[in-house]
C-alpha cells in the first residue's frame, strides 16, 4: 500500500474512527489522530490499528512546554510504538522530545506554521514579521539543527524546505492537501496532492475530503492515483 497518503480521522470518538478505517480498508494504511479525538479514546484507538490491524500511526500533539515536561509525555507516548509524534518547532521542545523517544522507532516531526494562519495570523500573534514562506522555512532548519525528524509545513513550503542542506535524509509532512475542486474548510494554504508531493513533501495528510465522501475508500484511491510516480 501506497503510505504517502495518511488520512487524518478527525471523527469524534474512537468508534467512529474505527468504523472509518473498516470502511477505508486496504485502500488506507496510515492514519493520524490527533487532539480533537484524545478524550474520544484516540490512543486506545491508536493501538488497535497499530496491533490488531498493522496500519501506521501519526499521533498528532503537537506538543509544547517547558523541556523536562515535554520529555515526560514523550516517554510516555513513546511507550505505544506508533510511528509519528508532533510538537511544536521550538528548538528547546524538540531536544526535549528527542529525548524522551530515545531508543525508540517513534520519529518526531516539528510543527513550523500552522497551515490554517496566514500573515495577518502572525501579526495578530505578535510572530516577527517578514515573509511567511521563509520564517516557515527558517523554523524547519532550526528543528532540524535541535534533532527533528522531520517537520510539518503546509505544500506551500515544502520546496523550499526540501532545498535546505539540513532537510537531507528527514521527512516533510503536508496538511493543507485538498483535491482539486475541494472545500478549503479552514484551511489557507493549500495544494493539491499531486503538487504537495512533486514539491519534496514526504506524506499528505487529507480528512474531511476522504470522510465526508459518500465513498470514502473512492476518495481515498483517487487521491492515491493522483499521485506521482515513486522516484
């Protein structure tokens, strides 16, 4: 199965997550949960599709806290053998989770903007001025300098990131992927999957396009067949 593809199940509860992955099948083998589904049984969740069901798991946190904190919860998260984790891209938060998953397979991906901001976000949030593109791309060299894995960033970096000497060998994930014709939700900067992936994304990650299709699994294999070739 083509694991480019993570389809994010922001469904309320795990059983409505599970229900989606009965449905998705063999045509889905990564997925990501994240904070919206934790109190809906997200990690119990989490290992049953990881154990029972052998699909990759992104847990999506994204962390952020004083280091000894973050290193905890990452020792802690680390526990379950999933395969994904976030925090934010803050170099003293990534050291810290590097830390915590010491020993273990779980990669550690920093987030660098939200893909739901723009400038005026930043501006509102007091973030240092200057363009976007490369206060992102800044963000992920720094993430890469303090240890991450990879880095999550919206398509509209992802070339740019993939440029740095430091993105060598580490992973690019890309929320903020709609298929041509789809609802941008809340979403700002986005890119089809096609063009996510041909700018050095690694993984897309897609929700409500897969979960609100009358088909999910349909959805799910045309965005897949969209795809570029692996090189």
């Amino acid at each position: 199965m083509d694991d480019r593809l993570i389809v994010a199940l922001d469904v309320p509860n795990a059983l409505a997550g599970l229900q989606l992955a009965e449905q998705l099948g063999e045509a889905v083998s990564f997925y990501k949960i994240g904070l919206g589904m934790l109190t809906g049984g997200g990690l119990a969740l989490a290992n049953e599709l990881k154990q029972e069901h052998g699909k990759r798991i992104f847990l999506d946190m994204k962390l952020f806290d004083i280091g000894a904190t973050v290193e905890a919860a990452v020792r802690g998260l680390a526990q379950f053998d999933l395969d994904f984790l976030t925090v934010h891209g803050d170099p003293h938060v990534v050291r810290a989770a590097k830390e915590g998953a010491k020993g273990k397979d779980l990669k550690i991906l920093a987030v660098t903007i939200l893909t739901s901001l723009d400038r005026a976000d930043l501006d509102a949030g007091l973030i240092v001025p200057g363009d976007l593109a490369e206060i992102t791309a800044t963000r992920a060299a720094r993430a890469f300098e303090a240890g991450a894995d990879g880095v999550i960033a919206s398509p509209r970096e992802a070339a740019m990131i993939r440029a740095l000497p430091e993105s060598s060998g580490r992973l690019i994930v890309t929320p903020g992927v709609r298929p041509a014709g789809s609802d941008a939700g809340d979403q700002k900067r986005i890119e089809t999957p096609a063009t996510a992936i041909s700018a050095g994304a690694d993984h897309i990650v897609v929700g409500r396009p897969i979960w609100q299709a009358a088909d999910p699994a349909a959805a799910a294999r045309a965005i897949l067949a969209e795809l570029p070739a692996r090189a």
